[in-house]
C-alpha cells in the first residue's frame, strides 16, 4: 500500500532543499543520524535503565534489553567525552522541554521558587511563561537585561537575595551574548541555591570551545541534542554524581515512560561526531558567519540587540522600521527565507507579533556557506524590507 505520509515528506524535503534556513533552533543532520533515528529500535521497549548503572537502578523492567543497554551506556559515555566532564548524564529526556522538567522535579517541589531569565528577554518557555507547567508548578521570579540587552548581573544577585530562590537558572533561547556562569554560580552559592543551566542553544559552541563551560560549576544542565550539536531532536541531563539516583527518577518513572532507543541512538551519533575536529572547525564557521551577517546589518542602519553577537544568533529590533515580526517574517517566507519573529527587551507589541526577528547561522552553515553568504542573506533581507516598507 502507497501511503500518502510520503508525499508530505517529499514536499518539505524540497522545502528544506531550496530555502534559506535562519532559525537559530534548527539545523541538517547527517545521513548516519538520519538512519539511526529510522532504524529498527524503534520497536524495542526498555523501561528503567541499564543496570550497570551507579545511580541506583533497578534495572529495565523488559527482557531483551542486552543491545540497548550497552547502545545507551554507550551514548552515556559519548556526551562525557564532547562535554570533557565525569558529571552523570541522562541520555532519556524526549526534549529539551521534558529535560528541564524532570531536572526542576529532581531538586523541587511544586511550589518551590526559581529565579530565571523572563521570556520577553529571551528565556525559554519553560524557564516560566504562566502558561507552561513550569510557570504553572512553581513560583517563579525573573531577572532581567540592561538597558543595552546584556544580562544585568547586579538584578541577578539583588533579585536572588531579595526572594531566596531554592533554584537559579541560566540559559537562553534568544541571547546573542557570552554567559557568566561563575558570575552565575557564586550567586547561587551565596543565596544556598541550586545551579542549573540550559545550555540547548549554545551546546554546540560549548563542546567546541566558542563559549564558556558550566561544567565544575552548575549542579544541573539540560541541553537539546539537536540545534548546534545537529543531531537527533532531543533531549540530555547532565548534574553532579551526587544528584545521579534523583535526576534518573525524576526522568523514569518521574516524567517519562520509556525512552526511544532509536533516538538515543540518534544522540549517540551526534556525539561521535561532535568529538572529530571537521565539527569543531563546523563551529568556529558558524561563530564567524553569525558575527559577519551581524556586522552587515549594523553596517545598514540595523538595531541589534546588544549591539552584535558572541555566539549562533542575534535579534533585529525591527521597531523603527514600523513593521511587525510577523509580518516580515511571513514576507521572507515568500522570498524562500526562513527566520522566526521574536520578542525584543522592553517589546511593546504582543508575542504573536513582535516587535524583531531572530536570526541564526548553524544551519546554513552546515550547507557550507560562509561569511560573503550570509552577507549577501543580509541584504536580501534589507531589500525585501525596504520594498515591504515602500508598500506601506
């Protein structure tokens, strides 16, 4: 039987082929990744974890479970060596969103307080929108940016002595600037917080050496596994071993049933090839390439937030030239230019609209373009905003 699923898939493989892909979340994974995640471990079920495991296992709660075990124990050893830590790691979570989910559970109770950066100033959903469980389940507090878009260090710190929260989050979804995360954590330690950091975004430029480490500092990161590190979609919790036995529980039974091996071995060939020097040199070029397509739009007359970018991303505040995200996004759609609207520091319209763009360089890069690429992106960019705004 011919099915018609295949036809959806050969459409947005053509969509794929020909557009430019800009959104700083997404990224081409290799044809390894691709057969691993189609394989036939699909079928197989494997509740609970290995049992050579030191966090307490009881072990899986199926037969059969031999090859997987060793498949994830493999994975497991993989993520240590990109990340250079003895931390452990769960290679389970489903996504960045549930990984964030059992690591809050694994130290919190319902009800516990949180200090993260907000949603309007480029934190993630799940660092606490009231309408995401984590703003639903725990009692949140933000801090914010500077009047330039950096993370304001000193809200940090009188923020976290004002409300004492039990756990202090670093990360970004949209933050085109280096993180301290030993600012971070003497923070924590000073107000006896827990330290955990998303690093989904810039996991990538971690593993290469682009952005600073939060390993030997945070005591829980969460990461997606494909973004920057271009691999299966995703998720992976990394903490202290002293957190192992609570992290692990809090992933199965605690949020998860059971994992999916195929994607796991997804995860277990994106870190393969995260440790060869050609994905290093990948992320140093996608580095290059977001400064490069940065610079040209500042040389236009562009608002960046912040004034430019350290990692994969930058926003365009798009405020003076009238237009909404969403409609210049729906523009570029048409022009075969993928980005995403997205909320500036002190945005002034709402979340369906916006008053900017994000833009990241990781996926094109992985189609081998470089800096005169991406600039010559940037002014096709420019061109079809300016003739959006001549129609106005």
């Amino acid at each position: 039987m011919e099915s018609k699923v295949f036809d959806f898939i050969a459409r947005e493989q053509a969509r794929q082929d020909r557009n430019i892909e800009l959104i700083a979340s997404e990224n081409f994974v290799s044809e390894n990744v691709l057969r691993a995640v189609g394989s036939i471990l699909t079928n197989k079920y494997s509740e609970g974890y290995p049992v050579e495991r030191t966090s307490g296992s009881r072990g899986r709660y199926y037969g059969g479970c031999e090859v997987v075990n060793e498949l994830e124990e493999y994975c497991c050893d993989q993520w240590r060596r990109v990340f250079k830590t003895d931390y452990h790691v769960n290679v389970q979570p489903h996504s960045g969103s549930q990984a964030n989910m059992a690591a809050y559970l694994s130290v919190l109770k319902p009800g516990d307080r949180i200090l993260s950066m907000s949603l309007s100033n480029g934190g993630h959903l799940t660092h606490g929108s009231p309408v995401n469980f984590s703003g639903k389940l725990f009692e949140l507090h933000f801090y914010g940016v500077d009047a330039n878009g950096f993370i304001d260090m000193a809200d940090v710190r009188a923020k976290a002595l004002e409300v004492r929260p039990n756990l202090i989050l670093a990360g970004a979804s949209a933050y085109s600037r280096i993180i301290d995360f030993a600012a971070f954590a003497e923070i924590a330690k000073e107000v006896g917080a827990y330290f955990m950091v998303d690093m989904a975004h810039i996991a990538g430029l971690i593993a290469a050496g682009d952005h600073p480490s939060p390993f030997g500092l945070a005591d829980l990161i969460t990461t997606t596994t494909h973004k920057t590190l271009r691999g299966a979609r995703g998720g992976l919790i990394f903490c202290r071993p002293e957190l192992a036995k609570k992290v692990d529980s809090a992933v199965f039974p605690g949020t998860q049933g059971g994992p999916l091996q195929h994607v796991i071995a997804g995860k277990a060939v994106a870190a393969e090839e995260a440790l060869t020097e050609e994905y290093q040199e990948y992320i140093h070029q996608v580095v290059k390439n977001c400064r490069a397509m940065c610079e040209e739009f500042l040389r236009m007359g562009y608002k960046v937030v912040t004034g430019g970018t350290d990692n994969h991303l930058f926003l365009l505040d798009i405020t003076d030239t009238g237009l909404t995200g969403k409609a210049v996004q729906d523009e570029l759609d048409l022009h075969g230019i993928t980005l995403n609207k997205n909320t500036v520091p002190g945005e002034t319209r709402s979340p369906q609209l916006t008053s900017g763009v994000r833009i990241g360089t990781a996926a094109m890069t992985t189609k081998g373009y470089r800096e005169a690429e991406f600039i010559a992106v940037a002014r096709k960019i420019d061109a079809v905003i300016k003739e959006m705004q001549a129609k106005k």
